[in-house]
C-alpha cells in the first residue's frame, strides 16, 4: 500500500510504501505488480525496473541509485521468456549501472556504471568494482572482490566482509532518511 507522497530530495518527489520503501516519482517501474519491495529500500530517480519481463524480488535494504536499470534476461536465445530476477538483502547498486542478472545474494555491493550480463549469479558477500563488466551466465563465488573487463575475481574477502557490506546498505538507507527531513 502507498501513503502520501514525500518529497526529499530538492524537485524528486517519493513514494512511501508500508513497509517503508521509496520509490522516486522520477523512477520508471514497469508492470509494478510483479515487481516486489521487501522493505526498507530505495529506488532512486531515473532508476528502470522492468517488471514487464518478469517478476523482479528484492529483499530488504536495498539501494538502486540515480539511473540504473534492473531487467531480467531471456530464457535463452529467444526473447519471449525471461527469468525471474531475484536481489537478496543488503544490495546496493551504484548510478548507472546496468543489471541482467539472474540472483543477486545477500551483502552484495555493485559500483557505480558495472554492466551485469545476461543470466549472472552473483553470490553472498561480494564487492564489484566501479566500471566491471560480467559477461553473460558468469557466476561469481561469496567473497569475492570483482573488477575488470571482463570481470574477474581478484580478491577473496575476509569473513568480516559480510558484516561489512550488511552496514553499507543499511546506512546507505538511513543516511537517505537522514538527508531528508520530510521522512
């Protein structure tokens, strides 16, 4: 359910659902019935979530930043069928990124114009660097520091990255919540 709009940021007005979601006015969701927020996650302006392909799940905390777009990837070679996009908790997606994935897991952070290809899974706890390019069906194992083009594996993570990357989210959200009296 949505309660009254909330304008935050100067001339970008949000949506505020129930379970505390935000939704920018200027963000794009297509087919939103099959597009489920969690809670306690922000999808940014100009922000695309093509929910027309097929059903997109993203858990809590959550942050799409400005102009990313989120689309599921076809079946295979043919385009009329697509798989269902599934974002775990804890996931931030920098600005002007570009996500075909598959799953996306828990404590997971993209840096700002990656190119996630066709069919990833991307597992727990990994940190993808600004500008990386996954080509397509690339599954990249928890605790994994990714960077390149292509993208490779060039770093395991300590077990205190997964606390880490839980934080980041969090206080992405809350420091969007704190930017914004009006919340």
């Amino acid at each position: 359910t949505i309660s009254e709009p909330i304008n935050m940021e100067e001339g970008v007005g949000y949506i505020k659902t129930a379970t505390h979601n935000y939704v920018s006015r200027k963000a794009v969701v297509t087919n939103p019935e099959r597009v489920e927020l969690k809670g306690k996650s922000v999808l940014k302006p100009g922000v695309d979530i093509r929910g027309d392909r097929a059903v997109i799940r993203m858990g809590r905390y959550c942050i799409i930043e400005e102009g990313s777009k989120l689309m599921p990837a076809p079946l295979g070679n043919k385009n009329d069928k697509h798989i269902p996009m599934i974002l775990r908790g804890n996931v931030v997606v920098g600005k002007n990124c570009n996500i075909e994935a598959s799953a996306i897991g828990t404590n997971v952070y993209i840096g700002p114009n990656t190119h996630i290809g066709q069919r990833c899974i991307i597992k727990d706890c990994c940190w993808i660097k600004e500008g990386t390019v996954l080509g397509k069906d690339t599954v990249i194992p928890p605790f994994s520091r990714v960077e390149g083009n292509p993208g490779r594996v060039v770093q395991e993570l300590p077990p205190s990255a997964a606390i880490e990357l839980q934080e980041l989210a969090q206080k992405a959200y809350f420091n969007f919540l704190s930017t914004n009296p009006s919340t």
